[in-house]
C-alpha cells in the first residue's frame, strides 16, 4: 500500500512538472547583471546616460577618479562623462535582487557592518521595497471564501487556518494541503479547489514570493488567501464558460449565412432591368416586345412593361421602394 501511495505521489508530481513552465537558470542572465569592471553581480547599478552602459556605483565611480571615459566606450573615442552623466537604474537593481538568491540580504548585513564599525547613523529613513529569498518563512492565512459562506449551515463555516511556509512554496501544495484535510482526492474530476488572494484565482505554479511580488505584500500581516471547494455534476460542466463562448461564436456566423441568404432573395429594379436586357425567360413573360425595335422605342417599352408588371406582385413593389431608397 505504502508503494502504492509512493507511486502515485510520483506521477502525479511528474504532471505537475510537465504541465509547469520551465524554470530559468540564473546563470543565463549573467552577461546583463554582472559589472564588467568588478566581475560580481551589480550594487546599486547605475547607466551612463550617454552610451547606456550599466556598472555597479562604486566601480563606476573609482574608474572616474582615473579616466574621463566610460570603460567600454574608451576604446572606440567615447564622450567624455563625470558624475552628472550617471544615473540610478531601480529597475534593474530591483530585478538583481529578485533574480539572485539570498544577495539583498547580505548586502543589507554587510552595509549594517559597515555602519556599525565607522558608528554611522542613518539620518534619512527610506521606504526599502520588499525582497524575498526562497528559504524566508512567510506567515499566511487559510479562510474559506466569504461568498461561499451561504452555502454552509450554523456551525459550519471552516475556522481559518494560520501556516508559515518558506516563500518558494506553490500554490499546487496549497491546494493539496486543503485536500488532505478534507479527504478529497486530488485525481477527482467533480470537485475542484481554488486558491485566491484578492479575489482573483492563482495559478498553480506561482509561488509565494510570486503572489508577494505581484501584489506588494508588505510584512505587517500575514498573507491573507481564501479558498473555495467548487462541486460539478460531471467533469464536463466544468468548462461551461468555453462552451458558451464557443456556442455565442458559432451562433454569430449561422446569423450572417441566413442573413446572406436573404439577402439573395432581393432583387432591385436595377436587377430586372438587366434581366430584360439580358433576354431572359422572366423578361419574355413580362414584356411582349418584338425582336427589332429601335433603341429608343426599346427603352420606353421596357419602363413602360416595368411599371405594367409592379401592380401584378407586391414583392415588385417592395423592391422599386427599396430601389429609390437607394437612389435618394
């Protein structure tokens, strides 16, 4: 039994890696966060706004204290820069700390360190953002959905559930947790589990530090998560929102083939002047014109037999209105 379950365990862990995009390497993006004078990940990066070459403060900085050029740019007779020729680069400074495990946290200690070996204080208090590594405990919050309450009795309503789990745990353990706990079997097509935050349902391989990141998750409160247990009379109800989409998509195109089938069955006055012309059956019934006659002679009988036929079918009359419709 207890291979069974083992078995089980890894197939279905095999279908979550397969379903789940591939994780990145942060070594492919070494070229674009490394300073090419230290050789070390950026700190506090910072661009030269003249050749948009990017370099850590400090290093650009002590280059400048040697040479009036920037370092790559030297060599192909650059500008000449100083300090006001560089920039702060947030963005990719906040992308550096996201992408490299662990570096925000040593750099805040060695800075502490510094601060405390020269006994500097820090005059001016910034609003840091938030970063997180993949081992930090982060506290989170389990309560069911306050929409789904009404279908619960009295005393029915699940108590909310407290955790602290590490920031890279997915979302895909979270719903196992919840399944566990409601002895609900993850292979179950008529039951489904949904885990929210802010009302919007996340994806199964975001993981906390994802949802922290993606909603500016600050460290004051625990990570507030709701859950709903959706029940389906069969696995095909489940994508009933597709298939009315589908439906509407279908439906669209029945309405122009018949509308373009109506529009078949209308012929204008200018039509059956052409049909007259053309010497057709429905023009020999309604016009008894001899074969040589003048072109003017022609013309005037064949408007002449034309206004003779309209009175004989209303669906005559309805078209020469449509046709001057279409005129004026």
């Amino acid at each position: 039994m207890h291979l069974q379950n083992t078995h089980n365990t890894m197939e279905s862990n095999a279908a979550m890696d397969a379903t789940s995009p591939a994780s990145r390497d942060v070594r492919q993006f070494h070229d674009l966060i490394t300073c090419r004078l230290c050789r070390g990940y950026m700190i506090d990066p910072t661009t030269v706004d003249y050749c948009y070459h990017t370099y850590c403060r400090s290093c650009i900085l002590k280059h400048l204290l040697r040479a009036v050029y920037c370092p790559e740019c030297k060599a192909s007779g650059g500008k000449e820069i100083n300090e006001l020729n560089l920039k702060s680069d947030d963005t990719l400074r906040s992308l550096i700390y996201k992408l490299v495990p662990g570096l925000y946290q040593r750099e805040c200690k060695e800075l502490a360190d510094f601060k405390e070996q020269h006994d500097l204080v820090d005059e001016q208090t910034t609003d840091e953002p938030e970063f997180f590594t993949t081992t930090e405990l982060i506290s989170l919050s389990l309560e069911y959905h306050p929409a789904m309450l009404h279908q619960c009795g009295p005393g029915e309503v699940p108590p909310t559930i407290y955790l602290q789990c590490a920031a890279g745990l997915p979302v895909e353990l979270l719903k196992r947790f919840l399944c566990s706990k409601y002895n609900i079997e993850t292979d179950n097509g008529l039951v489904e589990v949904e885990v929210t935050y802010k009302d919007e349902v996340l994806p199964t391989n975001f993981t906390l530090m994802d949802v922290a990141y993606c909603y500016n998750w600050s460290r004051e409160s625990p990570m507030a998560f709701c859950y709903r247990i959706l029940l389906y009379d069969n696995e095909q109800t489940k994508n009933d929102e597709n298939n009315l989409s589908r439906i509407n998509q279908d439906i669209e195109p029945e309405h122009s083939v018949r509308r373009s089938k109506s529009a078949k069955s209308v012929t204008f006055a200018e039509d059956l002047e052409s049909e007259i012309d053309s010497g057709s059956p429905r023009s020999k019934v309604r016009c008894k014109t001899p074969p040589k006659v003048s072109p003017s002679s022609k013309n005037k009988r064949l408007t002449s037999s034309k206004r003779e036929a309209e009175p004989e079918s209303p669906v005559s009359n309805f078209k020469s209105l449509r046709s001057n419709d279409m005129r004026y």
